[in-house]
C-alpha cells in the first residue's frame, strides 16, 4: 500500500519540528553563534530571561501565601462562627475541656508544661481551646455529636 | 552542552527512593545559574514552537507568553520538576514543547477561542469548591456543528495554502544551496540529524552551517509571515 501523503502543513511542521530539536540537542555555543547572528546579546537574553522567571516565581509564591492567609482566615471565620455548641457555664466548659486533656493524652504534657497547672486556664482560654479541640476533631464523641 | 530529550515525569525504577518534586528554592537556585546557553536554548525553543502552531493557534501569544505559561505549570501542581533526574533547562524545553501542542490542540478543537486571550494560568479561576477552572474548559467540542465544521475547514485550508506558500519560497532560497535542499529532502524523509550527516556525507561543521542557513531563513520567512520581529 503506498504511504499516505502527507499535506503542505504536515510537511512545514515537519521541517519546524526538525529545527525545533536541532535547538534542543545543539552545543551551546552554536545557540549563541546563531543569537549574536540574529544582532541579540546573548547576555541581555541571560539577564532579561532570568528577571522574567524570578518575576513570577515571586508572585507566585506571593499567590501561593495570599492563598494560605485566606484559607486561615476562612478557618477562624468557621471556628469564631461556633459551629458547634459550648456547654453553657463557666464549670462544665473546664470540665470538658479536662477531660479532652485527659482523652487526648499527648496534648496533655503539652499544656501542663506550658500552664504549670490547668487551674490557671481562664474560661476564656478554655473556650478558644475547646474551639480549637473541636476543629482538630479532639472533643469526646458525644461532644462532637452536639455540635451543628 | 547539548540536551537530550527526555520524559520530563520520570517515574522511579522499582526499589529507587520515590524522587521529591523540586521545591520553589530549588527552583530560584535553578533559575539563578542558568548560564546565557541555557537562556538561549529556552528562547529559540519557544520561538520555534510559536512558528511551529502558526499564528491562529499562538492567538496573538509570543515566544514570552509561551515561556511563563510554561513556568507558570512548573511551579503548579499539575508538572513537576524532579531535579535528580533532569536539569531545569532540558525540563522546561519539554514543558514549552508540550504548552505548545496543547495550544495548538485548543485552537483545532476550538474554533471559537477568545481572541489574544491572556496566559491561561492568569485566567485561571477558581470555583465555590476551590477547584481551579480553566477559561477553556467546556469550549471543546466533540461534535461540531454545520458551521464550525465549515469554518473549520477553512482555517485548515488557509493553513495547507501558508505552508505550501512557505515551502515554495522555502525551496527557491535554496535553489542553488544543494547542501541545504538535500538537508530539507532528509528532514521530510523523517531521517534524523545523524542519518542526514551520513547519507549526505557533511562534516559536522558543514552540517552546523548548512543548519544555521535554514534556522536564519526560515526565522525570516516566519517574522515577515506574522508581521513581527522575534522578540
């Protein structure tokens, strides 16, 4: 069967693609033989391609951090928001938030190192840490079931 | 040093550690010694890739736009860099080669394309779910209708006059350059560079030379077909 020929464009995308790998696989120094030919300072390019990747890696990262702060931002708008319910006093707040402690031993060593004595916790700590409990998921089953 | 293609997502050989995508820090090192060579090699990829889909499909984009939006993947999560297994130039040649086709394979599908739309990373959006929507997502088509498929036909038809254009002017340049018009005959033989050189029995140098010719006038051709000077 004779081969299919090949249309005007197959053959000049053809001749471009041979180009295009010529460049790729080329030694440097004909790179920029064939720059200072075209009248370009190679070390201009150098410069100007160098800036331009530096440019948006900058912003991208700025985009990346932008992203971060509001996403956080999100989570302590879900948790100020209360989207679970706290138990009404003062007493039974302290309560639950010791026995999360007591449940979660690793956190335990953690806040007793840093408070001394849990005693010194005031309510409106343990109301931000029980919070914070909540969205880490730390709180007693039946707890969490309260919550919307 | 000349590059080598190769597969820019490696995967790792069984019992190899599983290799670590590049972070930003090794990329700005990357960026940071890349030596005039290596920029060299970037920038005429990117043009010859700009020639290569024709002014339709680079949709009013340059050698630049081709190169950010290339960047722009690197640094997203849909490609990345693993640094131990090819350097960072070689990386992004593959990754402008890539844009490039994908481009080209949008306008094919897409007749119907914003016009001089901007990077697609910058039109990027991302929906209530937090998932990043591309501007060009539901534009493809499988099935066209009466009038795409004409318009589509069209295009394809002013591309096929172009080339044949292109190819003429192509030939009669070398007319009298028998080196040259038997490099085109081994480039549209699907012969490699190699083969060329040995069928033809041109030194490395002559090859060199007889290449750079080709490289200068087809450059010419093309910024004097698109109206622009490379950038």
């Amino acid at each position: 069967m004779a081969p299919k020929e090949r249309s005007h464009t197959e053959r000049f995308e053809k001749i471009l693609d041979f180009l295009g790998d010529h460049i790729r696989s080329a030694p440097g120094d004909e790179l920029i033989e064939a720059a200072r030919e075209e009248g370009r300072d190679p070390g201009e390019e150098n410069t100007r391609l160098k800036d331009l990747l530096l440019k948006r890696l900058k912003l991208h990262q700025q985009r990346t951090l932008t992203e971060a702060r509001e996403a956080y931002e999100r989570e302590l708008a879900s948790i100020s928001r209360g989207d679970f319910n706290l138990p009404d006093t003062p007493v039974e707040r302290r309560a639950l938030f010791i026995a999360t402690l007591a449940q979660a031993s690793q956190l335990q060593s953690a806040f007793t190192m840093q408070h001394r004595d849990l005693s010194e916790f005031s309510d409106e700590d343990i109301v931000a840490n029980l919070k914070k409990f909540h969205q880490l998921g730390l709180l007693p089953k039946s707890r969490n079931r309260d919550s919307k | 040093m000349a590059l080598e293609p190769v597969k820019t997502n490696p995967k790792a050989s069984p019992g190899s550690p599983k290799p670590a995508p590049a972070t930003p820090a090794d990329i700005r090192q990357a960026i940071e010694v890349l030596t005039p060579e290596d920029t060299e090699r970037i920038r005429q990829t990117a043009q010859n890739r700009i020639y290569q889909i024709g002014a339709p499909a680079a949709n009013g984009r340059d050698a630049d736009d081709l190169i950010e939006e290339a960047f722009e993947r690197v640094l997203g999560e849909t490609r990345h860099w693993y640094k131990e297994r090819v350097g960072f130039t070689q990386y992004l040649v593959g990754v402008i080669w890539s844009i490039a086709s994908e481009w080209a394979g949008y306008r094919e599908r897409n007749k119907n394309l914003p016009e001089f739309a901007g990077l697609e990373s910058q039109l990027t959006k991302t929906d209530n779910e937090g998932k990043q929507v591309s501007p060009f997502d539901g534009l493809a088509t499988k099935d066209l209708n009466p009038e795409q498929a004409l318009a589509q036909a069209e295009a394809n038809a002013e591309r096929e006059r172009h080339s044949e254009a292109f190819i003429k002017i192509i030939r009669a340049e070398f007319a009298d350059d028998v080196a040259a018009s038997l490099v085109i005959d081994g480039m549209l033989d699907d012969l490699d560079a190699a083969e060329i050189r040995a069928t033809l029995e041109l030194s490395e140098k002559e090859f060199k030379a007889t290449m750079r010719r080709i490289q200068r006038h087809v450059k010419k051709l093309m910024e004097q077909a698109n109206g622009t000077k490379g950038a």
